[in-house]
C-alpha cells in the first residue's frame, strides 16, 4: 500500500512538473486618487486569467496554467519604471498595462528592450504606438479618434460655440485636449475662448475658473481624471459658472458624480469612453458585466473587459503559435483577429486597434447613462 501510494504521488508530482506556468502581468493604479480604475482592470485580468484555467489549455502541446502577476504603479512614471524592470527579472511572458498614458510610454521602453509585448487597456495617447516598438499594442481607440469624435458632439449635438479647455499637464490630460482642439478646427463654428492648465493633485481651482468665467463659456472641456474633475465641478457651481463639462474616459465613470459632493446636474458632464461595442456585440459585453458583479459584487467602472480582451487575446496569440515564448508568439500577436467581449481584436502596423468604437456618455440621477457609439 505504501509503495502504492508513493507511485501515486511521484506521478502526481510528474504531471505538476510537466504543467507550464504562464505568467500575465497586469499592471495599473491600485493604490491614489484612481485607484478604483486600477483596481478594476486588475479584477478584468483575473478574470480572464480564471476563465483560461477553467479551460484547461493546452499550447503546443504541453499543459500550462496561467499565473497574474498583479502590480502596482500609483499612477506614477517612475514607479512604473521600477516595477517594468521588476516584471522582466521575473521573466512575464506579457504584459497587460499600463493604465494611463504617462505610465504606459516610458514602461514601454523597458518591455521592448527585453522583448516582452504589452497591450494597454486604457492608455490613449498617440505617442505610446508611435514609437517603432513592435512590442505596444492598444485595445481601446486613441486620443486622436476620441479627439475628433468629442469635438463633433460638442460642436454638432450640444451646440457649443465658447469653449473654454483645461487640462492636468499630464500625458494623458494634455494629449487629450490637444486633439480636442484639433477636432473643434475640423468643425468650425465655435471658439476656444480660454486655454488653462492645473495639475493631477490640484484641489483648488478658484483662480482658473474665475478666468474662465469672465470669457462665458457654454462648455469646459477638461483633459484629466474624476478626481480633479470632481472637485472641479463643484467649485463651478459654487462660482456660479454653469457651463457643461466634457472630457475623456478619465471622466467617465460614475465615481464623478461622489467626486463632485452633488454638485452636478443632469446632463451636465458628456464624456468619451474610448470603446464600446456596436449592437450586435451588446449581449456579450452585458454578460461580461454580469459575470463581473457576480465575482467581485462590484459594478465595471470601464476598462475591465478591455483588461480582459486584453489577456484572451495574448492566450489565443500563444495558441495561434503553439509557444508562450514572447518572441514566437509575437508575430502572431501581430496578425491576431480575436474576436473579444468588446468587440473584434486586430491591429494596425502600429499596434493601433483597428475600426475601434468610441461611446458617448452623461449623467442622469447620479448614474451614466449611454448617448451614442462612433467611430
């Protein structure tokens, strides 16, 4: 019996031996002022790391186990520097990240020097796939697509002809209203009656706002996240400033409306996800959602299934390949056509999502409510 029993547990041992382990990083804002964003991703990469498991995968024939390796950056570039140096010492086979622009373009350096490829969930700015890295791809639209598409609906659907633009000085905030203004010029028929600038801490606005007010502007335009946003909107209420405000997916979320401590009206905030699905898609994307609440007894913020996509798309890359060696699957990563909870995944020879969607939003009885999906 004895013999018996150590036969079993040395062929147990083989087979344990003889199982891959796959390792996907997800890398975000877990900790500071955006850390329900990074959370949220960090809970889609988990997800899709379950799913996979649950399948029992095999890639080029051998047995592998998926592994999340979850880190931190705080939304900070040099963090997030330390911590891309960190995943390659840990050999990650992927990279799921960064979360904003700022963090995602210098990591990016350190991924395609050793070689490891990184889809980012969230980050938008042009310059992050315009690098030449044959590493970066993106599953969500860029600022130059949200740009045009905010500065149509602004000019089109809401009317607007004084607007005022603020941004945080961050690669995100910036390179967001940059393209904005771009998109307002291809309109015509409204002015930017105030440019300013804050920073991504800031908590006092009075001064800005005060300049903006005397310029009379119909809608703010704000470059940043909802924890300047926030603050911001209740301190224009508090001035008397009654314009609208319009942003990105930094934006986007209900923790807006906690942000601003009630001061917001219905309607009063329009914002951009940089995805979203068409109808045909919509009961996909609905039972992601679903699934998600189940597990984590949370709602999505916003990026979740695009973490999510993000991960399937490495493991079918892998499959395609039949290796998880970054260097054999990468060429495969490439030419991917991935069909994903958000919708199809392919890239540009940049990296870029291909025919990505954006969807519009506001705000009504504290939650956001859909307005339209573009391209």
């Amino acid at each position: 019996m004895k013999k018996l029993t150590t036969v079993v547990a040395l062929s147990v041992a083989s087979v344990a031996s003889a199982q891959e382990v796959v390792k996907i990083a997800h890398v975000g804002a877990t900790t500071g002022p955006v850390a329900y964003f990074g959370k949220d991703t960090e809970n889609g990469a988990r997800m899709a790391i379950e799913a996979l498991n649950a399948r029992k995968p095999v890639i080029g024939g051998k047995k592998v186990r998926f592994e999340l390796v979850a880190e931190d950056d705080a939304g900070d570039p040099k963090q997030a520097t330390a911590v891309a140096h960190r995943l390659v010492d840990a050999k990650v086979n992927a990279i799921v990240g960064h979360q904003t622009s700022g963090t995602t373009i210098p990591a990016s350096k350190i991924y395609y020097s050793a070689g490891i490829p990184q889809i980012s969930h969230s980050s938008t700015s042009p310059k992050y796939t315009q690098q030449g890295f044959n590493t970066t791809f993106r599953v969500v639209s860029n600022d130059m697509q949200l740009g045009r598409a905010l500065g149509r609906y602004a000019v089109k659907e809401m009317g607007a002809r004084r607007i005022a633009v603020v941004d945080d000085r961050t690669a995100y905030g910036q390179g967001l209203a940059t393209e904005f203004v771009k998109g307002l010029k291809q309109q015509g028929g409204a002015a930017v009656v105030a440019k300013e600038f804050t920073h991504d801490k800031a908590t006092d606005f009075t001064a800005i706002l005060t300049k903006i007010r005397a310029t009379k502007p119909d809608l703010i335009f704000f470059g940043g996240m909802n924890a300047v946003a926030g603050p911001m909107l209740r301190q224009m209420k508090q001035l008397g400033l009654n314009a609208k405000m319009m942003g990105g997916d930094g934006i986007c979320s209900d923790e807006i409306v906690k942000l601003s401590g009630g001061a917001m009206a219905d309607g009063q905030v329009v914002c951009a996800e940089a995805g979203g699905v068409e109808a045909a898609g919509k009961p996909a994307l609905d039972k992601f959602r679903a699934d998600y609440k189940k597990r984590f007894g949370i709602d999505v913020q916003i990026n979740a299934p695009y973490a999510y996509d993000a991960v399937m798309t490495f493991a079918d890359a892998m499959t395609k390949a039949g290796s998880t060696a970054p260097a054999k699957y990468l060429p495969e990563l490439a030419k991917i056509r991935y069909k994903g909870v958000t919708g199809p995944v392919a890239f540009d020879q940049h990296g870029d999502i291909r025919d990505g969607t954006l969807t519009l939003y506001t705000f009504k009885s504290g939650h956001r409510t859909m307005l339209a999906v573009t391209k």
